[in-house]
C-alpha cells in the first residue's frame, strides 16, 4: 500500500514538473493546446524585408546618461558614455575632462593624468589644469612613498624622500 501510494505520489509530482517546464521554456507536449499565434503580419517576419531603422542617439543623450551614472556612482556605465562621446566629438575637450574626474575618483590616476592631458590638448582650461596638478600630486606623493618602502634604511635617499613627503603633507594642511 505504500509503495502504491509513493509511485502515485512520485508521478503526480513528475506531471507537475513536466508542466512546469513547459510554462517555463515554452515546449509543448502533444497533449497540450497549440502556441498563440504573433498578432503581426507574417511579412513583418520575413527575412526580406528590412527592419525599419533606429537612429543612433543623439550626443546629447550620450552626455546626459554618462552624467547620470557618473552621480549615480555607476562608474563603468559612465566610462563608457563618456569614450563613445570622445568618439562622437572629437575636438571637444569636455568628455575627456569627464573621464578625468571620473578616472581621479577611482584612484585611476594614470588614466586620469591622460585623460585631463587630452582635455588640455583639445583646450586650454584652468579647471583642467588645476586637475591634472592634483593628480601628479598624487601619483608624486605614492611614488616617494613606495620608494621610502623600498630604500634600505641607511640610504640617505631614505631620509631625503621622508623629509619630502613631510613639507608635502604639512603644505598640503595649510
């Protein structure tokens, strides 16, 4: 009686599952009711005829969702808003000095340093200029670091880099 009860048991749950991945994956079983037909015209589906086609977006709807997910915080999003735009406006300065802030607030400071350069060749700007200064900074400041590391410890180097970094820090606190 048991047994009975678990084989019926065990087909009512395979049913099931096999209905389960018919909803899922849309394969019909023999038993089961046709597809409903697309409401569209067959011709709409002929391989012939051409899709109608879609205009490429604007730039200003490019520089409108790379702001977007650059304040979002959605930083690759953003990256790759801001390369198309330097595809799509190639004299202009302002998506390279974008992909520098957005660069610099990754610690990308390598790229960023590129960035605001290809900016400054496209045009002269003071804001970019300031930018870039900050960044070299930076990349200054982590290179005398890296080597204060690596100096042996009565290399004079050493002590010349930690007096360095030192007037570095203390003027950037004032």
């Amino acid at each position: 009686m048991k047994r009975a009860a678990l084989i019926v048991g065990c087909g009512a749950v395979l049913s099931a599952c096999a209905a389960l991945d018919e909803n899922r994956t849309g394969v019909t079983g023999p038993a089961s009711r046709p597809p409903v037909e697309d409401a569209a015209p067959a011709a709409a589906h002929s391989p012939s005829m051409p899709a109608t086609p879609v205009a490429p977006p604007s730039p200003a709807f490019i520089e409108e969702r790379a702001r977007q997910a650059y304040e979002t915080g959605r930083w690759d999003v953003a990256e790759g808003y801001y390369l198309q735009l330097t595809r799509l406006k190639p004299k202009e300065a302002g998506p390279w000095f974008q992909l520098g802030n957005l660069y610099a607030e990754q610690g990308r400071l390598d790229s960023a340093e590129r960035a605001y350069r290809e900016a400054l060749r496209r045009h002269d700007d003071a804001r970019t200029l300031h930018n870039l200064g900050l960044v070299q900074v930076r990349l200054g400041v982590s290179a005398l670091r890296e080597s204060q590391k690596r100096l042996p410890a009565n290399d004079p180097a050493r002590q010349e880099t930690r007096e360095f970094l030192q007037a570095l820090l203390d003027a950037a606190a004032q």
